[in-house]
C-alpha cells in the first residue's frame, strides 16, 4: 500500500492589513505638524518665484538637467561645484546618525517620506471609511455597493494625492508654471508624462497598499540603525516590570496581584506597523511614540501613573529594575558619541558657508593644446595655443579682460580668436570656450626655454570678480 504524498506546508504568508486606531496625544500632534509641514514644502517650494534675470526661469529651487546647475534661491551651484552637493549629502548622513544615536528610528517615525505619504492616506482611509473597527468590518464584508462606493471614493482620493505628488516632483526640474501649462495642453515633453505617471503609481501603492511592508522589507535602515545604536540611545519602550502580570483593571486587595498592564491592546490597535510594542525591541517599530499616546490615555482613565510606555534608554532600565531613578533625557542626549556626530556635522556645514561665501562670481580653466607644442612663426616668434573657457556665474552679461603674467611673460603677445584686442562678453549664466594665443617675438628668452610657467588672468571690467588661473609657455628647447 503507497503511501500518499502530502504536499510541503507554504512558507508565504499573505499580508493581514493593518487598520490603525486614531489616537490623541503630544506625539500624534508633533506628527501632524511635521506631516503638514513636510508636505508644504514638497508642494508649494516649485511655485515660489526668484528673480533670476531674462535668460533663466524665475524659480527659486530649480534642478536644471541641461545646463547641469542647482538652483537654490541666491546660491548657484554649477557642475564643478559638486563638491556642495557632496558636502550636503555627507551632512545628511551624518544628521541621520546624530538623531538615531539619540533618539532611535526618529526619521523613521517623523520624517520619512514613506511615513509621511503613509499617514496623508490613513487619514483620507479614516475620514471616508471611519476608524478601525468600522474599516475592519468593511474589509471583512462581501462586496456590495456601500463597499464598492466608499473604495471608488477612497482610492480615487488616493490617486489624485498621487497624482499631485508625481506632478509636484517634475516641477523642480523645470519653470514650474510653463510646465503646468504645457502638461494641461499635451504639449510637454514625453519624458515629463512618463515620470509623472511612474511616481503616481509607485506614491499609489506604496502609501495606499505596501505601507509598513516597504520598512520591513524594502527599507535598508532597520538593520543599520543598530549600528547608530548604543545603550544610551533613547527609543519607545514598555516597562514590562511595572506593568507585568497584566490582567484586567481591579480594585480592592486583588489590584495589587496584578501590574498597571490593564492588556487592552490600546498601544497594538494604533500601531501603523502592527507589532506589540510589549514584546521588545523589534525591528520593525519605526519609533512614532503612538502606542505612548494611547497608554498614557488609558493610564489616565484607570488612575494609574502615565510612563508604562515611554522612551527610556536601555541603562534607564537596568537603573529602574535595581530601584533607582532614570538619568534626564539631557544626559542621554548629550554624550560624547552625539556631540561627535555634531562636531562633525556642523563643521562641514560651517565649511560649505565659508566656501559658498569666498567662491569667485567667474571661473575660467585653461587648458594648453599639446599637438602641437608650439608653432614657429614666419618671423621666428614661437605661439602656443590655448582652450579657454570662461564661466559667468552672474545673471547678466559681463565683459572681461584676458592678461598674461609671470616672472618671464613681460615679452608674450596675448591674442584671442575671433576678438579684436583682449576683452571679451559673456552672457548671463553662459559659458564662453575661445581658443587664446601667446606669442613670445623673435629673440625673447622665452623662445630659447624648454618651458616657463605664466599666469592667464581675467577681471571683470565692472571690478566684482576675478580668476587666474597657471599654465605653461614652452619654447623650442
């Protein structure tokens, strides 16, 4: 008699939706201001206007592909000043840091655009389909039309969110009211309806459906952040040795059998992750503080001291369990791995400053044509052959006049194709690429030298900016 094969169990387990609870408190309301806030400036920054003169879009934060600049109200950044971008990126880094050292997953909770979008669509969620229970009960009902018509409803909220968002992120690359015009008329750019389309869908199912799944698994920072983290680090976390065993709120001599733990579920209701915070550190807790909201508020209905959850530190418990009073958060904060991460941080932006501020309003860079070396005039003159390029970085034309010096260029010719005498214009944001000459006559000591260094200089004729830049004149030995 065989025997019957039995199918291998599934290892994939289908998402449960999560329904989160609304809840009142300090920590929901911050996240309310940081959510507004957030979304404000995503939004309305394309649309703030910033005299940029007549060859440049009047907007004041512009990504500008084709010329290769960053715009950023008064500050220019060109392509060969991407050492800015840089700075800000390390500064970035470092700020993430400096907050997950201190306060854990902060980022993760407040700021990050996956929270942000996340929480804009539980609100439309709960404003259409009500809060958790009546949401539970609608995902659980066969499809009718009270169904059908409050998710037509939500999701087409939802897109229009979308739809705003993706739109929203084309207009900084771009003069926002120009694009606006030519998207509505189907005149713009295929590349521009593309984008737009993809990020519409990605904001639509990121926010809308994969939501925690995206910090679980798509998220690389839950398994860096415990490198960021020490003992001193400040994170939500359940006094499990006030609250435990829990049971139900008691009065008379049966309460003192039992910790301040009433196991309402209030702090697992409104988790947007859906974990118990009761159970430890995990990694998918993304510190938001909610399920401190929502134990204080059942702590105050019960009479019982509001902290059961609460940010604390992992030496604050130690210190708790042995009787002994928890350190100020300042005391946590204030360490010497946060004030390193501070030094650091602060000190590159004080640098970025001091860069910004001392950089020239023109560049040039000269580069020596090497084939060949030098050519020998008619006369016996040698002449080498420069590329110039010359950089305006002002938002209006400007003249500039080209000089040659150096211990041995007393005797050197300066010429420029194209240009009568040694002045050139440039115009506005625009870069000018001419080909320069140095004559050394017959008979000067430079046209008996191997090489002689010379300094290529030029100065704005109005007196507001100069560059100067080191080369080589080589003669023929």
């Amino acid at each position: 008699m065989s025997t019957p094969q039995l199918d291998p169990p599934s290892l994939y387990a289908a998402r449960e939706p999560i329904f989160p609870k609304r809840v009142k408190g300090r920590f929901r309301n911050l996240k309310w201001i940081v959510m507004a806030i957030t979304l404000a400036i995503y939004y309305v920054t394309p649309w703030i206007r910033w005299d940029r003169g007549p060859n440049m879009p009047d907007q004041a934060v512009l990504v500008d592909l084709a010329n290769r600049r960053f715009f950023f109200f008064w500050i220019e950044i060109w392509p060969q000043e991407f050492y800015f971008v840089a700075g800000l990126l390390i500064m970035a880094g470092l700020g993430l840091f400096l907050f997950t050292s201190a306060l854990g997953r902060v980022w993760c909770g407040y700021a990050c655009p996956q929270t942000v979008w996340t929480d804009l669509f539980i609100l439309v969620e709960r404003w259409i389909e009500g809060d958790r229970n009546n949401r539970i009960r609608l995902h659980r009902q066969e499809w009718n039309g009270q169904k059908i018509r409050l998710r037509l409803v939500k999701f087409t909220v939802w897109l229009l969110i979308a739809l705003g968002t993706g739109g929203a992120w084309v207009f900084y690359f771009t003069d926002a009211p120009t694009l606006m015009r030519d998207l509505v008329t189907g005149q713009a750019h295929p590349v521009a309806y593309t984008t737009i389309a993809v990020l519409t869908a990605t904001t639509f199912l990121f926010g809308g459906f994969a939501r925690e799944q995206i910090c679980i698994y798509a998220c690389p920072w839950p398994r860096i952040q415990a490198a960021m983290m020490d003992e001193d680090t400040l994170t939500v976390a359940y006094r499990d040795w006030r609250g435990e065993p829990r049971g139900a709120a008691r009065k008379g001599a049966d309460a003192a059998a039992h910790g301040d733990c009433i196991d309402c579920m209030a702090c697992v209701n409104v988790c947007p992750m859906g974990i118990d915070i009761r159970d430890g550190q995990q990694l998918e807790c993304i510190t938001c503080a909610l399920c401190i909201d929502a134990c204080d508020e059942i702590m105050d209905r019960v009479g019982k001291p509001r902290g059961l959850i609460d940010y604390m530190a992992l030496k604050d418990e130690t210190a708790e369990r042995a009787g002994a009073a928890p350190k100020p958060l300042t005391k946590h904060i204030l360490r010497p791995r946060t004030i390193l991460y501070f030094t650091l941080w602060s000190g590159i932006g004080v640098a970025l400053v001091v860069a910004l501020f001392m950089r020239s309003p023109v560049d040039l860079n000269v580069s020596p044509v090497r084939n060949p070396l030098f050519v020998t005039m008619s006369d016996g003159a040698i002449r080498n052959t420069y590329e110039v390029r010359l950089r305006n970085k002002r938002h209006e034309n400007r003249d500039y006049a080209f000089t040659v010096s150096g211990a041995d260029a007393g005797d050197l010719v300066l010429a420029i194709e194209g240009v009568e005498g040694n002045i050139v214009e440039v115009p506005a944001d625009e870069t000018l690429s001419a080909r320069l000459y140095l004559t050394a006559p017959a008979g000067s000591p430079l046209t008996g030298l191997q090489s002689s260094g010379v300094d290529l200089a030029v100065e704005d004729r109005s007196g507001e900016g100069s560059a100067s830049v080191g080369t080589v004149f080589h003669g023929r030995n």
